[in-house]
C-alpha cells in the first residue's frame, strides 16, 4: 500500500465543506482542517502509485471548492 498527504486549499470560507466531502471518499484515511497556507490536510492510502493518483485526479481534485492541491506521498527512511 502506498500513503499520501494531500494538502488542500480551499476556496474562502469552504474549509470545512471540504474536508466533508472528502471524508467520505474510498481510499481517505483522515481529513483534517488546519490553518497556514493549505486549508485541508487529507491522508490517502492505494495500492500503488497509479491508483494514488488516479484517486487524487478523478475523486479528490473535482471536489466543489477546491482551488489547488498537493500530493506528497510518505516514503519509509
């Protein structure tokens, strides 16, 4: 299995709209709303890189208001 941090922002005021309507979403672990420069902070988890990604693009990103996101997958060192 393959684990990401996918940091959100958000349009003004939907932080918490969001971090909602991920959460229930195949493939998240946990949602977050947190302060700083993302708005949400989502955990994912697939089974391979292909699927990490296809779950960002095709579920996470079309979300309504969401303006911009980054995905960074855990390495184990």
């Amino acid at each position: 299995m393959v684990r990401a941090y996918v940091l959100i922002q958000t349009d003004t005021g939907r932080a918490a709209d969001v971090a909602n309507a991920i959460r229930g979403l195949a493939g998240v672990i946990s949602t977050e709303a947190v302060t700083g420069p993302y708005d949400v902070v989502v955990l994912i988890e697939a089974t391979d890189v292909d699927a990490l990604g296809q779950l960002v693009v095709s579920s996470v990103q079309p979300v309504e208001g969401i303006v911009r996101t980054l995905t960074c997958p855990v390495i184990n060192i």
